[in-house]
C-alpha cells in the first residue's frame, strides 16, 4: 500500500481528535443547551444523514474506477471519470438543498421538540444540509486524491476542522448555546475540510483535466450502472447505524433520544476508528484489480480481515466489559438505562468489522451487487425489529435488532459471496477473522475485568491511565500470538517502507 506509514498515522491522529473532541465537546454540549435540545441535536445529525445516501453510491466509485485507472496507467479514463463525476455531483447538491428545506419542517414535530425550539430545530437542520450539498461537488476532488492513496491530505484537513470545531463549541457554546450556532459551527467545518485538499491536487494529479468532451451518455450509464449497487450498500450502512437514535426519538421520545445518544457516540467513534485503517484498503484492491493481480489482492483481504478484527477487539471490549466505568466518568450519573445499550453495541462492533472489510473488497472487484441485496433485505427488517423492540422492551431493545440483523448478514455474506469472489473458502476467511479472538480475550480478562473492576476508575484521567495499560497488553499479545513471524515481519518492512510503493499489506 501507497505511503502506509503516513496515512496510517494520520487516520489515527484525525480520530484521536475526535475522540478528544467527542469527550469534551458532549458534555459541554449537553450541559449548555440541555438533554432535550441535544436530543434534538442528535435527531439532526441522525435524519441528515440520510440525504447523504443522495450520493447515489458515487464516492466509492470514483474512487474505484481512478484507483483501476492508476493500476492500468490510463490518465485518460481518470479525466473521463472525473469531469463525469463533476457533473454527477453537482446536479446532487442542488437537488440536496430543496430536500432538506422539506426536511426543516418535519424534523421538529417528528422529535416532538418543545414549542420554544422548533424554529431553533429548523434553523439548524437548514445548516447541516447545507453541510451535506457542498460536500457532493467539493468531495470529488477528494475522492480523486484517496483513489492516489493520498489519505494523508484528506487526514490533514479533517484534523484541522475537528480541532477548530471542537475549540470554537467549547469557546462559544457555554455563552451563546444554541442549536442555531451548532449547526453554524457544523457548516464551517466541513467547508474548511472540503476546500483545504484542492491545494494538493495540482502537485498530486498534474495531467487531470476536467472538460466537457469526456462527459457522455456512454459514460454517464457506465457511472450510473456501477454506483446503482454502491448506492443500495451505502444507504443500507447509514439507515442501519442512524436509525437507533431515530427509532428511540420517534417511539420513546426526546429524553430518551438523548439517552440513546450517549452508548451511540461511543459506538460511532469506536466504528470510526475502527475501520478508519482497513478503509485505507479501498484503493489498494482497487488498484490490483486493475493490475490484475488475484494473489496480491486475496494477501491483502487476509491481512485486512485479521489487522481489522484485532483493531476492532481493542476498541470493543472496553465498551462490553466496562460501559458503566465509562459513561460514569465522561457524562456522569443518570444515564444508567445507557449501559446495556452500549454492551450490546460493542458486539454490534465486532460482526460488523469484518462486514465492512470484505464489502471493499468487492465493491473494488465490481461484485457488490450481491451484498447489496443483502444489506437492503437486512435493513428493511432491523427496522422492522427496531420498532418492534422498542415498544416491547425499550431503549436495548434497539440495539439488539441491530446486533440480530448483522450477525444474518455475516452468515450469509461470508460463504456464499466473498468466498466465491475471492476464490478461497470459507474456513480460510473465519481464521483470518477469528485469530486475535484468544489473545486479546485473555489481556481483557486481566486489564477489563479483573483490574478494572478491583481499581474501579470514575475519573476520565484514571480511564485514560487503565486505557495506556490495556493497549499495551492487548497491543502486546496481538503482536506477539495473534499474528504469524512472516505476518510480523511484513508488516514492519511496509510500516517503516519511505518509498511510496504498492504492497501485499
């Protein structure tokens, strides 16, 4: 893979932000303006991203057919599919804007939001859309460059939009408040981190051209035809891990929304972070399917499958182990309902790894449309189940549709889709998948339960010192029993690699 070591670093660095950010910025948030307007708050960001599914499934597709163009060394099909792109895109984002304008109005009577906050409610869901439409036009130019493998610029200019957002919500928030100024702050943002990477593109991309004469019906049909699928993948994803919040707010009400949203913020950050290395992957099996290199690109399924699930094991088992320990010292008490939710999310994290692992890999191979069928099917009955549980048992009966409907689609998905397609076998991918299961078990059985438990931490500060510890074992046995010699020492040869090269890793 193309500069590893830098894009990898700088993934973490963006979502160590975050995660920051995220710890400061909620309570902050939560306390200024109250559990009722971030309830309401956290209902926006939930419905909002849906218009975000108006990509049609686009981004994965730029991104895969400019990385296969760099795998055949066409610069030609690059410019044809950027200008097409362009044009795509820009016709989303003013479609975007009339959508969400409908969408101001609904939003405060569907939270149930008091009298005094509808217009605040709308004022700031106008905001965030706005937020959504000029990502559509500004994002293309950001997805040519992580099709280069250059996620290093796109790192860049997420950190410098969380630290300003977080900084600019912790400064202004606590004297003015309001949903209005938080969805301003929102739109700032994500204008700093869509304009910053058009700096980069010239030196990255000198030969793109964007221009009229590569747009044509043959390639607006070939775009339309390979992002069809994408799309049903990329709205099944967003409905899936949006909905909870939703479902709560609209069955149990704000209050409860605003619960909910707690054990959702971990599980979001955790899920980002994540899946934010083996998102680096994209472009790499991208790139070999257009090099045509089968063997490279089922090495580096492997590695993905096994470095994903051990990522995901250190960042989940925390949240099952310890949720009460947690949610304690970021919130404080009264979010007690809270703590089951956020266990059962834990699990939700640890099936849907290798999910969105393998969902790269076909979308990269051009054989998504299968599990896009799935995820829809799937969707379509976690919302059913959401519902359902929510009147029957309430706020962990959400989370449990969602934890059901994933473990379906990982039986499913697993023997009768990827295995095919990356010609091997199922028990070949399950050992991949299961490796750092025992090792990692075993470090949080002595840091997560035993020690935690003894020490009993309620302080973010403590947390933090109990978290160093827990990396390092979890991070130690990972390394030495959950990966091969050879596992070991490849990856170090392309961790530390200088030269921008393409590897196995």
């Amino acid at each position: 893979m193309r500069l590893l070591r830098r894009n990898a670093l700088g993934v973490y660095a963006v979502y160590a932000a975050a995660i920051v950010s995220g710890l400061l910025v909620t309570p902050i948030v939560i306390h200024s303006i109250g559990t009722p307007a971030f309830g309401i708050w956290t209902f926006i960001g939930a419905v909002t991203i849906y218009l975000s599914v108006l990509d049609f499934g686009v981004a994965p597709s730029i991104i895969r057919f400019a990385a296969e163009a760099r795998g055949r060394g066409a610069d030609e099909d690059l410019n044809a599919v950027a200008s097409t792109g362009l044009v795509v895109y820009a016709l989303i984002g003013l479609l975007t804007l009339p959508v969400g304008v409908g969408l101001a109005f609904v939003v405060p009577a569907a939270v149930g939001a008091p009298h005094d906050l509808v217009w605040d409610a709308r004022i700031a869901t106008l905001f965030v859309v706005a937020s959504l439409a000029i990502r559509f036009p500004l994002g293309l130019f950001n997805n040519l460059l992580i099709a280069q493998q250059r996620w290093d610029v796109s790192n860049l200019a997420n950190l410098a939009s969380t630290i300003l957002y977080a900084a600019l919500v912790a400064i202004l928030i606590p004297r003015w408040g309001g949903l209005v100024l938080l969805g301003a702050l929102t739109f700032g943002a994500t204008a700093l981190r869509l304009v910053l990477p058009l700096f980069w593109l010239r030196k990255e991309l000198p030969g793109l051209r964007i221009a009229r004469q590569y747009v044509t019906r043959a390639r607006l049909r070939q775009l339309a035809s390979f992002s069809s699928s994408n799309f049903l993948v990329h709205i099944a994803q967003k409905i899936v891990f949006s909905t909870d919040v939703i479902v709560v707010g609209i069955v149990l009400g704000s209050a409860a929304s605003g619960i909910y949203a707690v054990p959702a913020k971990l599980f979001a950050l955790a899920f980002g972070l994540g899946t934010a290395a083996t998102s680096l992957m994209f472009p790499a099996f991208a790139e070999l399917e257009g090099a045509e290199d089968r063997d490279r690109q089922r090495r580096l399924l492997f590695a993905g499958l096994r470095g994903g699930m051990a990522l995901m094991l250190v960042l989940a088992l925390p949240l099952l182990a310890i949720p009460d320990l947690l949610i304690q010292a970021w919130i404080g008490s009264g979010f007690h309902s809270s703590y089951a939710v956020m266990a059962i999310l834990a699990g939700v994290l640890l099936v849907h790894q290798p999910i969105f692992v393998v969902t790269q890999f076909l979308i990269a191979r051009g054989r998504q449309r299968a599990i896009a069928i799935v995820s829809i099917a799937v969707t379509v009955a976690n919302l059913g189940l959401s519902f359902l549980l929510a009147h029957l048992v309430g706020l962990w009966g959400v989370a449990v549709s969602t934890l059901i409907t994933d473990l379906v689609m990982f039986a499913v998905v697993l023997p009768w889709i990827v295995a095919p397609a990356a010609e091997t076998t199922t028990p070949a991918l399950l050992r991949s998948i299961l490796r750092p299961f025992a090792p990692v078990l075993a470090a949080a059985a002595v840091v997560l339960v035993a020690l935690a438990r003894w020490w009993s931490p309620h302080t973010l500060l403590s947390l933090a010192v109990l978290g160093a510890i827990w990396l390092v074992i979890a991070g130690g046995a990972i390394w030495r029993f959950g990966l091969a010699a050879g596992e070991r020492a490849q990856f170090g040869r392309e961790f530390w690699q200088r030269r921008p090269v393409t590897a196995d890793l």
